[in-house]
C-alpha cells in the first residue's frame, strides 16, 4: 500500500501534537488543524481548514490548535460558527496556551456578528473545551455572535450533557461570551470574559451546573445571569432559542453552586438571578457596576410591562458577596400583575456575610412594583458604608414587601440620609440593626 508524502507528514504532525498535548490521553486520536492547511499566522483565512478539521472529530478525538493566531473570515458559515460540534460525543476542543481564534467575519456594512466561535449542540455529551480564546478582530454592534454557544434540549429532543469549559476566554463578542442553553451536568472553571456586546455567562434552562474562578469585565450585559423565562406552556423559542416553563422544574437553572466570582465594569448587573432554583453563590465580588445591581434577583409576570418575563427565584443562597461602587447592591425585585399569582411574588433568598460599600443608590432593596407584596429575603452579618446623597442614599430599602428578615446589619453613613426605610411593609423581623452617621 503506497501512502502520499502529504498524507504521511500529516500524520507525522498528528503524532508530534498527540505527543506534546497537554491535556491528551493515551488513546485519544488528535485532529490538528494545521493537518488540514492552518496556518496560524493572523493573517491567512484558516476558515476552512478549521472548519474541516471540525468536521472530521469523531469519538474519543481532540480538536488542537497550536499556538498561533487562526483568523476565520468566512461570513455566515455552514452551521453558524467557526467550529461546530453537533451529533460527535466524547470529544474535546483544546487550544495551546499561545493560540487564538480570531473571529474577523463581521458585515462590512453593519458591524454585525455573522457567526459563533465555538456551537456545540446536541445531541452530544462529555464535551471538553480547554483553553478554548476567541476573539472578534473589530469593534461589534450587538448583533449575532457568542464566544461559546451550547444548546440542546431538556425534553429529550436534542440533549446536551456533560459540557466542561476549562480556562476559556472571550473577547470582544457581538453577543453573548458563553451561553449555555437546555443542558445539563456543566463544569465551567476559570473562565475570563472581557468587552462582550451581552452577558458574559448566561444560562437558560440549564440543570445541575458548577461555575468556579470566572472572571467578567465590562461585559455589555449582565456578568453573571441565571434565567429561565416564563410561558403559560413550556416552550422553545426557536428564534430567540431561549426555553421557558410554567413554574419553577429541575431545568430552571437548578441546583448551581457558583463560587470565586468576580465581576468589573458592565451595562447591567453583576450577576441576575430569575426563575432559578437552588443556587448557590458563594464569593462573589463586584465593583463599578453604574447601572444595575451587584446582585438582581427578579420576577416579572406577564403584563408587568417589561420584554421578558420570569417567575420569583428560590432556594437561593448568597454567601461572601462584596461589593464596590456600584449602582446598587443587593436588590430582590418584584413585578407582579393584577392576577396576584404569588409565583410571581414569593422568593426564597438567603444572605449571609455580605459587605456592601459605595452603593449610589440602596444597598439592600426589596420591594414590589405593585401593593401586592413581595416576599422571602433573609439577611444576617451584613456590613453596609455609603457616602451617597441622592436615590435611596446606600442604606436598606423595604418597599410592599412581607416576611422579610434582617439579623446582625450595620450600616454606616457619611452624611446624615435615610439610612432605613419601610413602606407597606409586614412581618418584619429586624435583629441587631445599627446605624452610624458621621457628619451631624
């Protein structure tokens, strides 16, 4: 049998990357993009020898990029992304610490994304990206366009399990950095998210998730947001490929434990919790978020006058949240409507350890948009010091709200404000609250 000089230097190349491969296992074939003609040189369009070394994964194989630049120019790819994992199990996609994949297919036109970094969709499972780097080469309008795009289904259709991202980055996307939709059994450790056009990590109808050490900064969005919508059916947007449910399932975002957060900058909320169930953040710190909250959690029914809407979060827990400059810092938001569905009204929040400082506005605010009530906000060992002189001046604000608990709170003012204020507010239990104001 006569193999090609060609055919033999690929393999050659094959064996040399398998051998120098930090992350391969014995047995796990390597699909080197140079193999296929990339050139890694930030200049040439590797946008379809990355896109055959793609297709060419099957089980067991790792996709590698060695250190280089990769730039993919091809505007609106076959399958909508640079690389594309959909119906191939067990495999990975690995960069080398020095290799980047360079998103430069924007519209010359509009400044519009035209395609994802990275889709994988179901039905696949045990999915590894490791140190997976994308960039977008041009400055984007908010447009179509995630670093790392992740959908299945959680009825079964197309299921998505086993997704694990280990120090990825994103930079610059039109979109979102990561999203995560309809999947379950998440591992996501070490990601950094920078000058995203959306949020910077955003699930959607996702079960069973750890999220350890990411890092966001002046993402467009939200840093950090847990959301399942709601519908009178469960549905699936298939536009928007967005899902929502009637009620809170074990596919609103259940059962997450969040740690080691850190969130810089954004047009939103650090982090925005909305119809989830059982979350766990421990860790958290935020600083010079303007114009959201350090921590959102949030209902809206529909009629409540907002694009989106969700039913109120529980089984959440905060623990460790810092934060710093920011707009506001703890805010449970209600939006109910005239039906006074209380899946719209009652939460289950708990907060211990927090320390708050600088908040523009209120540094704790739990209220309703409405008279009817909001409910379930417990707050123990929170350390409060604010200088504002306008909007709720960086004390605790409790606005139509009912069970709402407050054990060991300090708070400390420079100017002599509003510090603590109620309004139709019931069952309220307030447990060593202490004031301080420094000016008289």
């Amino acid at each position: 049998m006569r193999i090609s000089r060609r055919a033999l230097l690929a393999g050659a190349g094959a064996a040399a990357a398998a051998a120098a491969l930090p992350g391969c296992r014995r047995g796990r074939g390597v699909v080197d993009v140079r193999a296929f003609g990339a050139r890694g040189d930030g200049v040439t369009d590797d946008s379809r020898a990355i896109q055959a070394a793609a297709a060419a994964l099957r089980p067991h194989h790792t996709l590698y990029f060695p250190r280089g630049t990769y730039r993919f120019a091809q505007r609106r790819p076959s399958g909508d992304a640079a690389i594309v994992v959909t119906g191939v199990s067990d495999v990975a996609v690995e960069f080398d610490p020095g290799a980047e994949l360079l998103m430069d297919n924007l519209d010359p036109a509009t400044h519009t994304g035209t395609s994802h970094g990275v889709l994988v969709q179901g039905p696949v499972s045990r999915i590894a990206l490791r140190r997976v780097n994308v960039r977008w080469a041009a400055d984007a309008q908010r447009s179509l366009g995630d670093g790392i795009r992740v959908l299945g289904r959680p009825d079964g259709g197309a299921p998505v399990a086993g997704i694990s991202l280990t120090d990825c980055v994103v930079r610059a996307s039109p979109q979102a950095g990561v999203i995560l939709m309809g999947a379950s059994d998440i591992a996501v450790t070490g990601l950094q998210v920078a000058g995203t056009k959306a949020d910077g990590l955003h699930f959607n109808g996702c079960r069973r998730a750890t999220v350890d050490d990411y890092r966001a900064v002046n993402t467009g969005d939200d840093g950090l947001a847990l959301v399942t919508y709601f519908s009178r059916e469960p549905a699936f947007d298939t536009d928007s490929a967005t899902f929502s449910f009637p009620s809170l399932t074990d596919w609103s975002n259940a059962d997450f434990t969040v740690t080691n957060v850190h969130v810089t900058g954004g047009k939103a909320n650090g982090v925005r919790i909305a119809g989830a169930k059982r979350v766990a953040v421990n860790q958290l710190n935020v600083t010079g978020v303007h114009s959201g909250a350090a921590v959102m959690v949030d209902s809206a029914e529909p009629g409540a006058d907002v694009g989106w809407n969700y039913v109120a979060s529980r089984g959440v827990s905060l623990k460790g949240v810092v934060a710093a400059n920011c707009h506001t810092g703890i805010h449970l938001l209600a939006r109910p409507g005239a039906s006074g569905d209380r899946r719209f009204t009652d939460f289950d929040v708990a907060v211990d350890g927090a320390k708050l400082d600088g908040c523009d506005n209120w540094s704790v605010r739990a209220e309703s948009i409405t008279e009817r009530q909001v409910s379930g906000l417990r707050l123990q060992n929170c350390a409060i010091s604010s200088v504002s002189t306008t909007g709720g001046n960086g004390g605790v604000g409790i606005g139509n709200a009912r069970d709402i608990s407050l054990a060991d709170v300090s708070i400390r003012h420079a100017k002599p404000v509003a510090a603590f204020d109620t309004v139709n507010t019931g069952k309220l239990t307030v447990d060593r609250l202490s004031v301080r104001v420094d000016q008289p």
